[in-house]
C-alpha cells in the first residue's frame, strides 16, 4: 500500500471501498409512495366507473324525451283537428278521450268524419295505445306511467295533455321526461 487511504494497490487496478451508506429508498419512503399510487389509481378507476354509468344515462335521457315528444305530436296533431264538443260527447276522462276529426267545412257546418281517433291508458302496463278506427290501426306508447289527459277545459276547447315517461337504466336507477302542453281545439 502506498498511503493512499480506502485504496488497494494491486497491479494496474485499483479497487475503491464502498462508502458505509448506501443510497437506498427507505421503507417510509416506499410506503408513501405506495399509498400515492394507490389513491392515484383508485381516482382512475372510479372516473372510469362513473364514465361507464353517465353514458347509458345520458342515452336514455335522450331517448324518453325523444318518446315523449313523439307521444305529445301525435296527440297534439289529432287534437287539433276536432273540437271539445266532440271530445266531451264522448265521456272523455284523464285516461280515455275519443273524438272525430274534421273534415272540411260545406260553406254554414263542419263536416266531421265518421270514423274516430282514441286514445285509452293503460296504468297497469304505462302504455298509452291510439285507435283509428277509420283504418283499424292501432298505435302503441310505452313508458307513460301517469293519465296524460286534462279535461277540465275541454268545454273552452283546451285539451291539456301531460306526457310523463319513465325507463330503467341499470338496476334501480331511473331516468324521467315530462312534457305538458295545452292544445288548442281548432274546429269548436
């Protein structure tokens, strides 16, 4: 040896002595660590949880407004076309309302058509179903989970409808559209 402290001479290679400390994570160190990861990995995971539920949710808000609105349309267009005189001589109730349309007029009357357009609700199964019995068709909305009509203004040629829809998404969780509108009976 040639003096040199923590140096070994040995031919042409010299070896260093390892210092006492060596640098290393300590166990706290690796455990904070760890427990960051895992809260960072846990946000993850419930960001993508909550993506998967928010979509189907969102699809079906679209689709009973969608139907709600189609519902109403389809109420509203046949509504418009006949009177609360016709509706009321029918024994109308906030389940049922039948009526005629009109036709055309012939110079002093309306001219009504013979064949009738209903509308009948069914709680037990939320289905509203649409008759004409011109054509012997029949129409089906499900989902409506209230009576759609309000009658009560019928003798000022005001038919109110609500058109209330209700679906399932996943287990318990529901989504709900309501839509009111009063229409206007044109031929009374």
């Amino acid at each position: 040896m040639n003096g040199n402290k923590g140096k070994e001479q040995c031919g042409l290679i010299c070896r260093r002595e390892l210092p006492t400390k060596a640098a290393a994570f300590t166990l706290a160190e690796v455990l904070v660590v760890s427990f960051i990861l895992i809260i960072i990995i846990a946000a993850i995971s419930s960001l993508v949880n909550i993506s998967q539920l928010s979509q189907p949710i969102s699809v079906k808000k679209i689709a009973v407004a969608h139907q709600a609105r189609n519902v109403m349309n389809w109420i509203s267009k046949d509504a418009r076309q006949t009177s609360g005189y016709q509706i009321n001589n029918n024994a109308p109730t906030s389940d049922y309302i039948k009526f005629q349309l009109c036709t055309g007029h012939n110079g002093t009357d309306l001219q009504w058509n013979s064949d009738f357009i209903e509308y009948s609700y069914d709680s037990s199964s939320d289905i509203i179903v649409r008759n004409d019995t011109g054509t012997g068709q029949s129409w089906q909305f499900y989902d409506i989970i209230a009576s759609p009509f309000d009658v009560s203004r019928v003798d000022e040629d005001i038919l109110g409808v609500t058109i209330a829809v209700e679906k399932a998404v996943r287990g318990t969780i529901t989504v709900g559209y309501n839509l009111t509108m009063e229409i206007k009976l044109r031929n009374g």
